[in-house]
C-alpha cells in the first residue's frame, strides 16, 4: 500500500469532516485576500489614484469586520482539526490493539512493549500530522492561486520573482526524501529503544536489585540515550535545516521584489495600494511556500511511520490498519457482558491429535500430540525442563500458533483456538501471573461485573481468603506493579482465583503450585475438587500430590508424549516418570 493511498483511507473514514474541516482551513487562508484588497484600496485613496469612492472610515470598518470573520473561522477550523485528527488517531490505534489481542499471545507483537508504545504514540501522531497538514497544503495552494491571478494583473514580472522560490522548495524537498526517511526511521529506532529499556527496568526491579547490577543497568540506558540523542539530533538538524531553506528562499525572493517594486514606482507604472498590496500578500505567499515545504517532509518522514505501524501486523494485510470501525466517543462505555453459555459449549469431550509446533529460531517445542481429556477428567502434564509442556498447553489454547493437528470440542472442529479457548470454554492461569497495579478484587475480576457469592467461591477455592485478613484493605488492597506487595503464592493464587471466578468448563493450570508450600497445594487441589461442578482440568505439574490426584498422566520429553496413563501403572513402565518421581527432577 503507497502513503498515498494509506492516507487517503484513513481520511474517507470520516470524509465529510475532512471536507469540512477542508473547507474551514480553505475560507481561513483565503480570508486575508479582502484585507490585501481594502489595504490597496485605503493607500490608493490617500494618493489620489483610487478609483473607488468608499471613506476612510468604512475601510476600516470591512478591515475590522474581516479581522473577526478571519478570528471566527479559525475557531471553527481548529475545531473541526481537532475533531478529525483524534478520530483517524483512535482509528488506527484500535485497529492496531484489536490485531495484537487476535493474535496468539505469545506472538501478539514482534517487538518489545516499549518500540510498540512508540509506535502506538509517536508514529500515529505522525500519521495524524500529516492528513491535518494536508488540508492546510489545499487551503494555502489555493490562497496562491488567488492571489497570484491578483498579483499577475497588477505585475506579473513581479508576481513571477514571489512564485520562483516555491520551484526550489519543492525541489529541494524531492531531493531530500532519502535522508528525511533515513533520519526518522533512526530516531524512532533509538526512542524505540529507550522506551524498551525503560519498561525492561521497571518489570526487573527486583532482579536488579538482587544482581546488584543497578550501575551496569544505568550505564547501559545511558548508551541507549546518548545513541538516541544523535540520532534525534540528525533528524531534527535536517528537518530544520530544510526549513531554514525555505525561510531564506522566501527572503531572497523579498530582496529582489523590492528592488524591482522600487524601480517600478520611480517610473510611475506601479502605485502606492499595489506596493501595499504586494507586501500584504507577501507575509502570507511566504507562509504558504513555508508551510507547503513542511507539509512535503511531513508526508516524506510519514512512510517511515506507515512502515513501522505495519510491522506490527505481521504479515497480515496493510489494509487492516484503515479499516473502518465505530469508535465509542460519547457517553457511557457499555459494560462488559459475559459471554451467554450455550448447552454445546458444556465439555463433554476434548480431542486433541497430531497438535505440532516448533519455535522457528531453535526448532524446539512438541509434535504429533495426542490426548482425549472427558468431562470432570484430571490430567496432568509432566515431564523435564525443555520438554514442551508450556508449549503444549499454549499450542492448545491458541497462545502460539500451531503448525499441524486438530482439536476437537464435543466432536466438533475448533477451527480457531485462539478465539475459542477463552470463557465460557475455559480459562488458564499462565506459569508466571500477569497482574496489575489495580486492588485485589478488579485484578480477579478483570472487567466482570462483580458478583459477591461467585468472588468469594473463587477466594475460597485459590485458599485466598486467610491472606485477605492480613492485607490491609482486603479485597480493596492495592497490589503495585505486577502485584510486587504480593508474595510468589499469593499471585499465583491471585491468578488461579481469577481463573475459577469465571467458572469455565476447561480448567487449564500451567505449574501453579510452583510457589505453594505442600499445605496449601493441598488444600487447593481439595477445594478445587469440591467446587469445579464438572469442569475439566489440565495442570502442569511435577508435584507429588497433583500425580497422585491425577486421572490421567501425560509424560512428556523432548516434544512428544513418551508414556500415558495413570500414576501405579506409569511408575511401573515409564522410565521418565520414575525418574521424575523418585528424583525430584525439575
């Protein structure tokens, strides 16, 4: 897709605006042609070559008028800018999410969270000024028209000296678009870059900490900065070094207007209004040839920003980025609703054969699994360090992308498992917990609406509830960051509570127990036992009590399931297992 046409996409979202917002930037660049008017008219008046009969007092009385005119429609003009720049800005900004949250989790973004803030930020606001500029690029080309067709009847020797400078902005323009693109995509790099570090050292602190490696760490990020302060410095020289072209090419061509002004009044071919006129026009001819130069970088340094908002899809069609969705502006945000619970999407029976995917940088990850789990079924996934076991239940769930295999749900092909293992269909409480600086509750709930019994049935059944009267405000505690004023048990059963408050019928556990203490994993797997009401469970796990609970046992080493079965049987003919459960492994 060219710049070109992204842009033009992104402004038919909301095409009447546009043209509005056209149409009030046209009538404000063309607003100061009647003042350039009534100022030859008012100097011709005073040296007795006007042919017009208005008084000096009513001069100054339409300058007046068009000084308030020209103030009304700039109000509007930014209005209506405003009004449509946050539109096409919260348009792609959507579109990206809604691409990042479809695709599967482990994968969702090609860069760090911080290069992607940047582009979420810097790089649309680029887009942003670029279609707002071009409104201003109709509206002053269409003010040079005007006023050049003015001009050329009065002087169009002079006329053509107030023109030229426009041929070398333009030129000068053309011929910079490689280094202006060179130059932004570096600056974007760097902020990228330091954006990226930044959320690094903050998700770490405690790691840094522990490492005592807070001087290597603040070293490093000083590199980063000072990488990012040439690069921007490049940047912002050659955008100002162009201006400053612009600038002095107007100049230039100021000098020898009036020189060739001043001959033309010694021979009486050129009046004192016509002089006015010529210097009124000149001030805005030199914005508009200013403005027009800026508005040709903008769209050149654009393609970089339309680049790198591209590479966010991941090979999906550029045209996603400009497609068009409504965008909740006004009012209130509906609430969330849960998702209505059909009789099939009760699990009945979950299949799952040749499910198959290797990690393209190492070629490590599973292959050719198979497994059935029925309703109420406890399965647990076991195996060494490097085996696949996250990876399995991540393939499963659509978390990563599979390569080959099927899953069926009831007999049915689940065509998309990304879009399909989500509640009412299951819920998954990942090997490290995502939580956020949010109170307890909303960290359970995510959005659901509250509904007391079925929090605390989920409290009751992680064993939260004992921790929640020795947090400060209970349920209303304040966890930090990434839950850091929570201990390692306490997030993971934070997590597992948010798991069963949606009372999903697959319950997928990946080594939750890891930060629980023999007491409390047992507890947990009773309660879970007591309250699941039918609901399947997949757990990873090496825990002596999760394997003696299980129903099901899958083995699994070097990406493929090597025994299957239930505990005593296994023990006795997976050599895997014994080592597992006689050593301690992993």
């Amino acid at each position: 897709m060219t710049t070109f046409t992204f842009l033009w996409r992104l402004t038919r979202y909301r095409l009447g605006l546009y043209f509005l917002n056209a149409l009030a930037w046209t009538l404000i660049y063309l607003a100061p042609i009647v003042p350039g008017l009534l100022t030859k008219a008012f100097f011709d008046m005073l040296s007795g070559s006007s042919p017009y009969e208005l008084g000096l007092g009513m001069i100054i009385v339409l300058l007046v008028a068009a000084a308030l005119g020209r103030v009304v429609l700039i109000i509007f003009g930014f209005m209506t800018d405003v009004q449509f720049r946050f539109r096409i800005g919260g348009l792609l900004r959507r579109n990206l999410l809604s691409h990042v949250l479809k695709e599967p989790g482990a994968r969702a973004i090609p860069t760090s969270p911080g290069e992607a803030i940047s582009s979420f930020r810097d790089d649309v606001e680029q887009v942003e000024e670029t279609v707002s500029w071009s409104v201003d690029a109709f509206g002053m080309t269409l003010f040079a028209a005007v006023s050049c067709y003015i001009l050329i009847g009065i002087n169009a020797q002079m006329t053509l000296w107030v023109f030229l400078p426009l041929v070398l902005v333009v030129t000068v323009a053309q011929l910079s678009t490689a280094m202006l693109q060179k130059y932004r995509a570096a600056s974007r790099e760097a902020t990228s870059q330091v954006t990226g570090a930044i959320s690094e050292m903050f998700s770490t602190v405690q790691s840094i900490q522990v490492a005592g490696a807070e001087d290597r760490v603040i070293r490093r990020f000083k590199e980063l900065g000072e990488q990012r302060r040439e690069a921007m410095l490049k940047d912002r020289l050659l955008s100002t070094s162009l201006e400053s072209i612009f600038s002095n090419a107007v100049n230039f061509g100021t000098g020898l207007i009036l020189i060739l002004a001043a001959d033309s009044m010694r021979t009486g071919t050129f009046t004192v209004g016509d002089f006015a006129l010529f210097v009124y026009y000149l001030n805005f001819v030199t914005q508009f040839i200013q403005n027009f130069g800026k508005f040709m970088t903008y769209f050149k340094q654009s393609t970089v920003a339309q680049e790198r908002l591209q590479s966010l899809l991941q090979g999906a069609p550029a045209e996603r980025l400009t497609e068009h969705h409504p965008l909740l502006l006004r009012g209130n945000l509906p609430e969330p609703q849960e998702a209505e619970r059909r009789p099939e999407d009760r699990l009945q029976q979950l299949s799952v054969a040749g499910l198959t995917y290797r990690y393209p940088e190492t070629g490590r990850g599973i292959e050719g699994i198979d497994f059935e789990l029925g309703r109420g079924a406890f399965v647990v996934i076991t195996g060494r360090v490097g085996s696949g076991k996250t990876t399995l239940v991540r393939t499963l769930l659509g978390l990563l992308p599979k390569q080959a295999g099927e899953i069926r749900w009831n007999g049915k092909r689940v065509e998309d498992p990304s879009e399909f293992f989500i509640p009412p269909h299951s819920a998954y409480t990942p090997q490290i917990p995502r939580l956020y600086s949010d109170t307890l509750q909303n960290n359970i709930l995510l959005g659901m609406r509250a509904d007391p019994a079925r929090v605390g049935r989920a409290v009751h059944a992680a064993v939260l509830e004992e921790d929640l009267e020795r947090l400060g405000a209970g349920m209303e505690t304040v966890i930090g960051p990434r839950g850091v004023k929570l201990s390692g048990g306490q997030a993971q059963r934070t997590a597992a509570a948010r798991m069963f408050v949606r009372e999903a019928e697959l319950l997928v556990f990946d080594d939750l127990s890891s930060a629980l203490d023999v007491d409390t994993e047992s507890r947990l797997w009773e309660r879970l036992e007591e309250q699941r009401s039918g609901a399947a469970c997949l757990v990873v796990s090496h825990r002596r009590s999760a394997l003696a609970r299980a129903d099901r046992i899958l083995v699994l080493k070097d990406g493929r399931v090597e025994a299957s079965g239930r505990l005593e049987e296994l023990l006795e003919r997976s050599e895997e297992l014994r080592r597992l459960w006689y050593r301690g492994e992993e």
